[in-house]
C-alpha cells in the first residue's frame, strides 16, 4: 500500500478506535455506576441459584394466588374499580338529581372528559396509555358525539392543562368556542356533566400563583370554567338542560366556594379524584344508580383554601410558598438551597378539620379569645362528609369499657330506596383544661378514632356495628411540663357523626349547647369519666416498657432549640385563636449553632466501646437458615446473626448499604439473593397488567379496612408477579394545606385514617411476601424545595399528626411495616434520616421497629446532605442510589462506623430472610452466585475491543510513519 | 523553528484557528469548571476534568510546533475524554432535570461549561481534518528532489 495512504488508513482507525475507547471506558462507567437502574429497567437476571441437595423441600415460603396473566388482569382491574366505587364522595345531590336514569342522554363538558386524571408524575406514575375514556365507560348513557369530538378534534382540542415555565394552567376552553356544537346540546340534554380536572406531581406543590385560574391559584375555578358553568346553568334554566353534574377529577380539594354562587346551580357534584386503571367504569355505576356511594371525605373541603394556619402561612409567605429562605440566607454564600431554606409548622396539631371544628366549638362556647371566625363562611364540606342515594338510621349507641379499650355498638339500619354500605365514624373530644391552658397542651375539639363500615345493606336492612378505641388512643402529648403522654382528668366525649361537624355537633347538643345542625343527635354521645391526671401509663414505650418516651424533638422546635438565637414562632393555640392564627410570615435567620448543625460530614466518634467487627469468615452459614419459623424460631438477637454478619467482606457491606437504587444487591458470602423494589403509592412500576389505582384520598374515602387490605395484596399480587418483592409506599405524609404535590400519593389531612389505611394496605402487601417501604419518614409534606428544606415543628404535632401514621404502621402489635423510607427534608437543621433521635431513638426504640431505612433517591444529593456518613452513622441502613464496594473505604478504619454499617446490614439481612418473597425458591444447601450480566458483558468486550484496536492501530500508526520518513530520508 | 511555524501556519491557517479556538475553550473549560463545578449535586471538583482539559489544550498547543495532524486528532481523543468526564460527573443533576421530579433547570455555569467542552473537542477534530498532509507532500518534494 502507498505509506501516505497507509497513514491515513492507520490514523482514521487509530482515531476512530480511541474516540470509542473513551466512550466505552466512560460510559460504561456511568452505566456501571447505574447499574441496579438497568437491571431494573431491562429486567436482568444478576444472579443464580446453583442447587444443593435439599429436593422436595417445600421452599415456596410465600405464595401468590393470582398465578395466570388473565387471573390477574381480572383481579387488579376488579380492586381498582371497587376502590373508586366505594371511594368517590358525593358531595352534593339536590333533589335527588343522581342518579341518572340509564339510557339518559347526557352532554360532557370540560377538558377533563377528554383529558381524565387517571394517575400522576413522578413515583405514582404508571402506564396509563390504552386506558378507558369516559365517553366509552359511560356504557349506561348515550354521550353527546358532537361535543365529545368537540373537545377530541374540534373547537376545543386546542384546550389542555398543563405545566408551562413550571407553573400549573388550566387553559380551559372559553364559551365563545362552543358556537358550533351547541345546537347538539338539545339532543342530550337529559343531564350535563362537567368534568373539572387538576394535575399534580412529584417535585413541585399545586401553584398557588401565577396559575391561569382565579388569582392566579390552579385550585381556584378558571374563568372559562367560570363561564361555562355560568351557561350550563342558564341553560338549565332555560330547559335545555335537565340537571348539572360536577365531576371533581382531582386528587387534591379545588375550592369549592362556586359549588354556592347564586349564578352557578350544579345539581350535584362528586368527588371521584384520580381515576386509576379502571375508576371510570366506577363513574358510570354510580351515575347510574347500579352502585349507591358510600364514600366519606377524608379532606375538608373548603370555599377558601387558604382558610387553615397551615394554608394561611403558606398565603403569607413571599411567592406564598411553603418555604422561605433564611432571612440571612445572603450571609452564606456557602449555602445552597439546599441549606438555606425553611418552613414552619405554624398550625400546631390543628390541621385540618382539627382547626375548623375547634375553633367553631370554642365559638359556640364563647371560649375567650376565638375571634372573628364564621365556619360556614369557610367550609364548603366538612371532613367525613358524604351522601348516599338512600339514608341511614342509628339506633342503640352503647360504650363497654374494657381494662386497655373501648368497645362502642351502634345499629345502623338502611331506611331509604337504594342498597348501600355506610361507613360509621366514631369520634372524640378530650377535655381541654386549664393545665393545657398553662403549658400549651393543645387538645382539638374532635378527633376520628375509630370506623368501620357496613356490609351492602338492602332497604329495611340493620347492622350492629362494633368499633373498637384503645385507651392508648385518649393520650396526648405534653411537650412542656410532662414531656411525655398524659392523660388528663374529665370527661371523654365519644361521639357517631355522619362527619367530623355532626359529631362535634352532637357532643355540643349532649352539653347543652344549641346548633342549628338538624341532624344532631345527643344519644350518639357517650361519655367516659377520667378520674385523675395520668402521667405514667403512656410514659414508656408500648414495645419496651425500658423505654422512657420523652422530649426528643425539641432540637426542631425552634422555640426550644438551643441554637435559636433570637429566632421564635408562634404556634395556632385554641387558649388565643386570635393571637395566633397567623398575620405574617415567620421569619428565621440562621444562628452560628445552626450554621454548623446544618452541615454535613459531622465528625465521627471513633469508637462507641464496641470492637472492630470480623469480616470474611467462614462460618457455613446461608441467610435462608436463619430465617424464623415455628418450629425454629430465630429472633432478631439470635447470636448466629452475627456469625453470619462476619461472613460478610467490607466491600459486601459498602456496596450492600450503598447500591439501593430499586434493589437490595445480592451478598454471595451469605447466600443473599438481590432483591427487587420499586415504586408503587398507586401502582406498581413496571406491572404487567398496567394496574394502577385512584389517588390514595380516595382508597382512604372508603373507611373500608378490607378493601385497603384487599389493595394491599392486590399490590403484592401485582408486584410479585414481576419479581418485585419491596414497594415503595404506602405514603403517608399528611394533607397539610390542599396544595401539597405529591397528596395524591397520601391519604389524608386526618393522622388517624391515614395510619389505619397505611396499617391495612401493610398488612395485605407483606402477608404476600412485599416489603412495604412506607414513606416519607417525615414531614415531607410539601414538594417545592424538598431538597434540605428544614421543617421546623413542635414536638406535640410531630407526635400527634406527623408520626402517628408512622408509629401505626410500624409497630409490631399494629401494622408491622418492615422498612422505610426517609424524607428529603430535614427536621430542625437535620436532614431526617441524620436523626438518631427520629431514627433510632423513636422509630427503634420506642415503636420497636425491626426493619431497616433507605433513603429517598440519594442519588442527586448523596454527596451534598444525604451523606453516607451521616446517614448511616445515626440508623439509616439503605441508600437508594448508585453504590459501590469502594464506596465506604473512607471510613474503614473507624469502628464506631463499621459497627453501624454491620448493624444496617444485619436489618436488611433479617427483613430479606423473614419477610420477603426473594427468598422463594432458596434452601439452605443452595449457594447465590452473582453473574456477569448481558450488558455487563458487552461493556468489557467493547473496552477490550477498542482499547486492542486503539493500541493496535496506533503502532501501525507509528509504524506507517517510520516507513515514509524513511522513504523521505 | 519559528520560520517552520509561520510557514506551517501560513499553509494550515483554516486548521490552526480551529484549533486555537479549541485550546482556548479547553482552558475556559478548565476554568469554568474550577469555579463553578461545585454545586448542589457535586461538592467536590473531580481534577481528571480539569486534567484531560488541559492536556488536549497543550496538546493542540503542541500542534503548532510540529504540525502533525494526528497530534491534533489526539487534542480532540483527550477533549473528548474530558468532555465525557463532565458529562459522567454531572449526570446525577441531569438525569434529574430530565426527569422533570424537582423543577430543577440548566444554570448558566453548566451550560457554558458543557458547550465549551463539546466545541473545543469539536474544534480540534475540525482543526485536524482540514489540515493538508504534511508527510505526503514532504514524500512529494523528495520525490522530487
């Protein structure tokens, strides 16, 4: 060959195979470094179990019912639909205006027909394409064609929400449009339907400005949503049309105040959230009377959203956001945001219904100090609301009190024209005394504590309901003077309610006190007598009567912490509603103690009395032999745990705790298989049937435990059947205010019905062999800025609202949830999961908890605040990033660390032993061996392959030009 | 050595402003990225960016004064080292951007630093294609000769 084109030829190669080489070597870098994400995504095998000789052992420890795609399928659409069925509130329903009489011919209005919510972004993000629209559900109805293609390809295809530039915008089609269709409106005038949609998402709350809706706030009525209903009712008023329905497909409470506007008459308005795989069928039983609703608001609804503390803070606050900077974030310019950013909890334990119906029961005591507060000015639909197409009566109220409980017995009996469940409520007020006027106990004037629900009850059908309250339930916490659980002397109103409203209304009326509800009923109250104040029975741990439960948050109580500097809040108190309803933002600055507190990296101490722990021994044990059973039952304490745990190498336990990403790794030193965890608040990720659920507001509006129980399963059921054996939920962070971003992942503004609901679904998912991760540990209530934002709170309402849905669905006696996941957001100036007070102190060692944390996705923020060091170093066991065996070699020689990763490892080891389905199929003579996976395989034959040809070439390359110089020469 | 210069740059001026516009942005790369690589998603600056920036910016300075052309191919192998080495250092903060999870947005500082690193490795393996072969006319003239 000519030298010169020989030159040419070896360089093109030599450039060519390098440029490949760099991208070989660094991409397959970071896909090594993602390397759980793409096992995930591609469903790759990253193990195999070479037998031993344990034949004919039954090994299926767990077992799935559901075993066939078609059994399947037919199971989750089924559970899904029964969830919206019983879920779905019906607010309103004048004159009997629903239901529909089938074959009525209705007209749909709104985007929303079109365009439904069936779930959200981020982690409840499911498959939702070939999902059922509305006009097709509606099979009992015929569906004006003109408007529905209107709204498809017509007039009003150009009109869809959506999030442009970041903010929420309705863009909702204005009447003037409708110019061309409205000639079809009196072919189907039988009923008009207005569906009226809101979005929400992870990372970022509802926007509360700069929305095209009224005010700028996306859960305010958009004008031309205005305007249409406007028309709607003139048009109703003219003949045309029969009745107005008002479909509320949104997971969280739009403002409600035009539900009762002089101009806008709607018949009757449901609320059927977000509508999961198979809600709208739902739609359609209810609407046409085949299935009567029996859903209870688990949320206020509000005319003015902005009425509650909580709300009424984030109003205040610049941008009205629920953070804020330091108001001397600027002296830091070290700080990121995700440093320099804060909330506070202004509300107290009164969020909610709490603060609405208390401060409307001290007004109608005339309690000093309420204020000027008009309820019905503010509530639209009390919490615990919702109408039925028939009506019950209840009868015989009874309370037996028990040596650690209460039992209540009501008859319920259906005595109006349609089949129907009725979901019971049983509520109670604590006496607010003048000790808690001294120290700052707050007490709300009712609470829920306990529900149940009927079974269908056909007209002229009774049913003695039963429910059940724990002692432990008539605790509350004061955080001042006791610093622990108390239970004050005076009287314990129990009190039936078709709502939280009517019940508090019936305490009142058994008190004396005249409302204008005229449902009232004073024999639904029964009255417990408290003897003397209590300061011990509830002082200790339920778990571990060695525990003393007292003060550890006060490190996020800014009015306690010991850093705050000049910095001080106020807190809603019922003593003062004037004096401390919020009138402006709070505004904190950061101190040089929360300067340092809020840095990461804190220093270890190097070693807590413990020895250094033994790595890599062979003791012949495999995780399967110590798993509990009946006849060889194996505690947590079992002293071969830690003969397995030296078994372990360093580098296992580092990659173990660090590679989380969806998985737990696999350890072959102890025969580990990996196992596989993913999203799935309301759906599992990557189902094969695409099943995927209503907002959990609505699982929560069906007050019905065996149907949560039954999603719970079916989830498993779901998740099982893909070989995922840990889900990422329940959520059960609280409905604060009605803008959080993530509520339709969450269950309630109500602490209680959320930990019920969480403790059920928990119970059905892990009785199938699927960890619940439930999430987020703590106070993640709100989106934007989630990242670091410290939340600061009192320790009353962590306790009281904040945690207990947590304490529920950890607690061995009620939920026993064996993992979690921790929060974004600090608590104080520590991030949540660098807390050994929340993390070890309480979740451990109060609530008993044996299972293990992980983090939210670490990856993003696991070198900034979500550090390995401090994670770990205080009882994080799991980090839901990318990992590596090297990843903890900074710390290798400091046993304090070492100690705690061997114990974050034992957790992980005894929750996959006990109570996950990846131990299906593994016996005790088998051995788990990792395998170099499909695309792991091809990333080394690349690097192999160019870096050959890179270096081969490049000496051809030399070689070339040697010859031509020399040829020159 | 300097006539070999101007002469080297009189004939491959197309391809030696190419690559001086390539070392200049490998050394803004190297710049930017000192001091605005710490970030949110990145506390600590990884030096190998800083490293390979730098070498192709002396490795294309190094053109100069021989005038091979494969020395400048070899400035764009080591810009785009770098350049993937960024890119493998930020992906945690880009991934999350493309996920759309927490409204997070491209700063200015990462958008000049990824496109100066992308235009200087692109700038060198322009720089090194137009560049005429300087072995094949030396052959030539021997011949020649």
């Amino acid at each position: 060959m000519n030298p010169v084109k020989s030159v040419k030829l070896w360089r093109s190669l030599f450039v060519v195979s390098a440029s490949f080489l760099a991208v070989a070597l660094i991409g397959g870098g970071i896909a090594y470094d993602q390397s759980a994400a793409i096992n995930s995504a591609f469903k790759v095998k990253t193990y195999e179990v070479i037998k031993g000789d344990d034949e004919g052992e039954d090994t299926e420890y767990f077992k799935r019912q559901y075993t066939t795609p078609e059994a399947l399928k037919e199971y989750t659409d089924s559970i899904c639909r029964s969830l919206e069925q019983e879920g779905m509130v019906l607010l309103k329903n004048d004159n009997g205006a629903l239901p529909l009489a089938e074959g009525n011919k209705i007209s749909l209005f709104g985007q929303g027909s079109v365009s439904l919510n069936y779930g959200a972004t981020g982690s409840s993000s499911t498959d939702t394409s070939g999902i059922i629209d509305l006009k097709t559900a509606l099979s009992s109805f015929e569906v004006n064609p003109t408007l529905w293609d209107f709204y498809q390809t017509g007039a009003g295809s150009g009109y869809r929400r959506g999030k442009p530039g970041l903010i929420y915008k309705m863009n909702e089609a204005p009447w003037s449009a409708y110019s061309g269709v409205m000639s079809s409106f009196s072919q189907y005038n039988d009923a008009a339907v207005f569906v009226l949609s809101r979005d929400s998402g992870e990372g970022m709350d509802i926007s509360t400005i700069g929305s095209d809706c009224e005010g700028g706030n996306y859960l305010n009525l958009h004008p031309n949503e205005r305007e249409v209903l406007k028309q709607l009712t003139a048009l109703k008023a003219s003949g045309t049309f029969g009745k107005i329905v008002l479909l509320l497909n949104t997971p969280v409470p739009v403002q409600l105040d035009f539900l009762f506007d002089a101009d806008i008459n709607i018949d009757s308005a449901l609320w059927i959230g977000n509508l999961g795989s198979t809600g709208a069928y739902a739609i359609d039983d209810v609407l046409s009377g085949k299935v009567s609703p029996s859903g209870k608001l688990s949320d206020t609804f509000l005319k003015d959203n902005f009425a509650s503390p909580a709300a009424a803070t984030w109003s205040l606050n610049k941008d009205k956001s629920f953070s804020l900077p330091y108001a001397n974030a600027a002296d830091y310019p070290g700080f990121n945001n995700t440093q320099n950013t804060y909330a506070v909890y202004t509300e107290g334990i009164y969020v909610g219904y709490r603060y609405f119906e208390t401060r409307y029961a001290d007004k109608m005591m005339d309690s000093p100090r309420v204020g000027d507060f008009d309820y019905d000015a503010k509530v639209a639909y009390p919490f615990g609301h919702g109408l039925s197409y028939t009506d019950f009566f209840y009868s015989g109220f009874e309370m037996e009190e028990h040596e650690d409980h209460f039992l209540f017995h009501v008859d319920v009996m259906n005595i109006g024209g349609y089949k129907s469940k009725e979901a019971v409520q049983l509520y109670l007020q604590k006496p607010y005394t003048d000790y808690d006027r001294e120290h700052g106990v707050e007490k709300a004037a009712v609470e829920l504590v306990a529900f149940e629900k009927t079974g269908l009850l056909d007209t002229g059908d009774m049913e003695t309901v039963t429910l059940r309250v724990e002692k432990e339930q008539l605790r509350s916490y004061d955080a001042n003077f006791a610093k622990t659980y108390i239970v004050e002397e005076g009287d314990y109103h129990f009190a039936i309610g078709t709502n939280a409203h009517n019940a508090l209304n019936n305490i009142l009326d058994a008190n004396g006190i005249v409302t204008d509800d005229y449902l009232v009923d004073p024999f639904l109250v029964a009255t417990y007598h408290q003897d003397a104040m209590d300061k011990t029975t509830y002082s200790h741990s339920p778990i571990n009567e060695d525990v003393e439960i007292t003060n550890q948050f006060d490190f996020a109580d800014i009015n306690k912490y010991e850093g705050r500097g000049e910095n001080h809040v106020t807190y809603a108190s019922r003593n003062d509603w004037e004096g401390t309803f919020p009138k402006t933002s709070e505004i904190l600055s950061i101190t040089p103690t929360m300067e340092k507190d809020i840095l990461s990296y804190k220093a270890l101490p190097e070693n807590d009395g413990k020895a250094m722990p033994a790595y890599g021994q062979d003791h012949g044990l495999s995780l399967i032999t110590l798993r509990s059973t009946a006849e060889k039952p194996v505690s947590y304490d079992d002293p071969r745990w830690q003969d397995l745990l030296d078994q372990m190498s360093f580098a296992e336990q580092a990659l173990l705790i660090t590679d989380g990403q969806h998985n737990t790794s696999l350890v072959n030193s102890v025969n580990k298989p990996a196992t596989k965890d993913e999203n799935g608040p309301n759906g599992v990720s990557g189902s094969s049937t695409k099943a995927s659920f209503p907002s959990e507001g609505i699982w929560a509006s069906t007050f019905n435990k065996e149907l949560l129980e039954e999603v719970g399963k079916c989830l498993a059921e779901d998740a099982l059947a893909v070989g995922i054996t840990g889900i990422y939920g329940p959520g059960v962070n609280l409905h604060r205010a009605p803008f959080g971003g993530r509520a339709h992942e969450y269950f309630s503004e109500d602490p209680y019905l959320m930990a019920i609901c969480s403790v059920k679904e928990t119970i059905g998912m892990q009785s199938k062999g699927v960890v619940t991760y439930v999430k987020h540990f703590v106070a993640n209530d709100e989106e934007t800025n989630r990242n670091g934002v410290s939340i600061w709170l009192n320790e009353q309402e962590m306790r009281e609202i904040v945690l207990l849905p947590f304490e529920y669905s950890f607690r061995p006696d009620m939920g026993n949830a064996h993992a979690t996941m921790t929060s974004f957001n600090r608590i104080g100036c520590l991030w949540t999961s660098a807390s050994s007070a929340l993390m070890e102190n309480v979740l451990r060692d109060e609530w008993g908890f044996d299972g293990f944390a992980i983090t939210d996705m670490a990856s993003s923020n696991a070198k900034t605040f979500m550090t390995y060091v401090d994670g770990i170093a205080n009882g994080t066991s799991l980090y839901d990033g990318a990992g590596s065996e090297k990843a903890l070699d900074d710390y290798r020689g400091n046993v304090f660390f070492a100690n705690k990763m061997r114990e974050a490892c034992h957790r992980i080891l005894y929750v996959t032993a006990n109570f996950s389905a990846a131990m299906n199929g593994i016996s005790a003579s088998d051995e788990i061996v990792p395998i170099v996976t499909w695309w792991q395989a091809t990333i080394i034959g690349l690097r192999v392959g160019f870096g050959v040809l890179a270096g081969g070439t490049l000496v051809m390359l030399g070689v070339a030009v040697f010859l031509i110089r020399k040829e020159i020469a | 050595m300097f006539a070999f210069i101007l002469k080297n740059l009189k004939e491959n001026l197309l391809s030696y402003i190419f690559v001086g516009i390539g070392i200049v942005l490998a050394l803004v790369v190297c710049f930017l990225y000192q001091a605005t690589g710490v970030t949110a998603f990145n506390p600590k600056i990884n030096p190998i960016i800083i490293v390979f920036s730098a070498i192709s910016a002396g490795i294309g300075a190094i053109s100069f004064l021989c005038g091979f052309k494969t020395v400048k191919y070899l400035a764009f192998v080591l810009g785009l080292f770098a350049f993937l080495s960024y890119v493998r250092e930020e992906i945690t903060y880009i991934a999350n951007i493309f996920t759309g999870i927490d409204g997070t947005t491209f700063t200015p500082e990462f958008i000049a630093t990824f496109a100066c690193s992308l235009l200087a490795m692109v700038f060198f393996l322009v720089g090194a294609i137009v560049q005429k072969e300087i072995l094949g006319k030396k052959k030539e003239i021997a011949k020649e000769n």
